[in-house]
C-alpha cells in the first residue's frame, strides 16, 4: 500500500521556488503550511524569526541554487 503523505511546505518551496531563490540567495528560509515564517544567514537565525511568529517546527531550507536542481520537484505530483 502507498501512503501519500501531504507536505505543504514542500509544495510552498515548488511553487515559490524561483522567487525565493532570486529573493533569498544563500539564505536560509524557514516555512510552514504554505507561508514563509523565517529569513536569516543561519539556520538558526530563520529558526528563532520563526519561533518568534509562533510555529515550533518549520522546515528549514538553504536556498543555494548551485546545489539543487529544479527537477527534483513535482516527481509526486
């Protein structure tokens, strides 16, 4: 059996991925649900800007467009 497991973060970073990469190069963004909660030089700075709007765990992505390819997206879509 093949369990769908539904990711908003995922499918915000998909559908945002371009913008946000041009907007937020090496930076590391924090998101939650379809919202992005968090920006800063360090993991740990997005992480406390996103504590601070009230999420305690936000999926945590550094926006390096060297390092990922866009392909990667929609595979499960």
């Amino acid at each position: 059996m093949t369990r769908v497991v539904h990711q908003p973060e995922l499918d915000f970073l998909e559908d945002n991925y371009r913008d946000l990469v041009v907007k937020f190069k090496d930076k590391w963004v924090a998101i939650s649900g379809y919202s992005l909660v968090g920006v800063g030089d360090s993991a740990a700075e997005a992480l406390r800007q996103a504590v601070a709007a009230g999420c305690r765990r936000p999926m945590l992505v550094r926006l390096a467009p060297e390092a990922w390819e866009e392909p990667f997206f929609g595979c499960y879509r």
